[in-house]
C-alpha cells in the first residue's frame, strides 16, 4: 500500500529495476540500492548517495514503510537543496515522492537522463505492468 494515499501500490519495470508505485499521488518505492543503481545509471558517482544517506541525520516521521509497516525515517540526502526522501527504518528500501528521483540525481551531479526522467517524471504514458502488490 502507498503510505501517503494507502492505495495499493503497481509494479513497474525500469532498466531491469522492479519499483512499487502510486498512481494517485505518483510517489515510488525503491528497495535497497535501487535508488543508488538508478542514478548511477544517470551519471552519479558511485557511493555517493549511500554515503549522504548515512550521514544524514534522521528523525522518525509519519509515513509507514509499504514492506514492514514501521514509521519510517526521514532523510535529508545532499545539499543544496537537499532532499527529503523517506527510509525504513530497517534499511528495506526508499520511498520517493513525485519527482524526487530527478531531484536526487540533480542534487549529486549527474546528468539529466532523459529515459529515467521520462520514466519517474510521467509514468502515465507507460504501460502498466497487471501485477499488484498485496497490500
Ligand atoms: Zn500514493
Ligand atoms: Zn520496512
């Protein structure tokens, strides 16, 4: 389920990346390290995020986590400006809100990719995948 709307969230395929989304509110969950192959896919030094989500102070908010249902963490990953992405606490994965991705890759240096920003920008125009995730 999303954890803003508590729809049940889709399955979608990208470059060989499974992700969990919500077309009502268009946020994305990643699990562990996708967030991290995605941009490095678009330019983004490798090591780089990971590195900026441990150091990143954390702060318990109001989202549950769509795998394990605890509350989950909130990051600010980056400077200027930088991103609030939320995190399991358990380190299952990432839930990026619409157009956070984009921003996640701009805020570390890569290069605006054309196919990942269609992709999480407008994932309308894609097809869906039938699989739902028992939520
Ligand atoms: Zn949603
Ligand atoms: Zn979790």
């Amino acid at each position: 389920m999303c954890p803003r709307c508590r729809e049940p969230l889709i399955v979608m395929e990208f470059q060989g990346v499974e992700v969990d989304h919500c077309l009502d509110c268009r946020g994305t969950w990643f699990d562990a390290g996708e967030v991290e192959f995605l941009a490095e896919t678009a330019g983004v030094e490798p090591g780089k995020i990971e590195s900026a989500i441990h150091a990143s102070g954390q702060q318990t908010g109001e989202l549950k986590c769509p795998r394990c249902r605890r509350r989950m963490q909130v990051l600010k990953v980056g400077q200027q400006p930088a991103v609030e992405v939320d995190r399991c606490p358990a380190g299952e994965g990432l839930w990026l809100d619409a157009g956070e991705l984009a921003a996640v890759v701009k805020t570390f240096g890569g290069t605006q990719d054309a196919a990942l920003a269609e992709f999480f920008g407008d994932l309308f125009k894609h097809e869906l995948s039938d699989a739902t995730e028992d939520a």
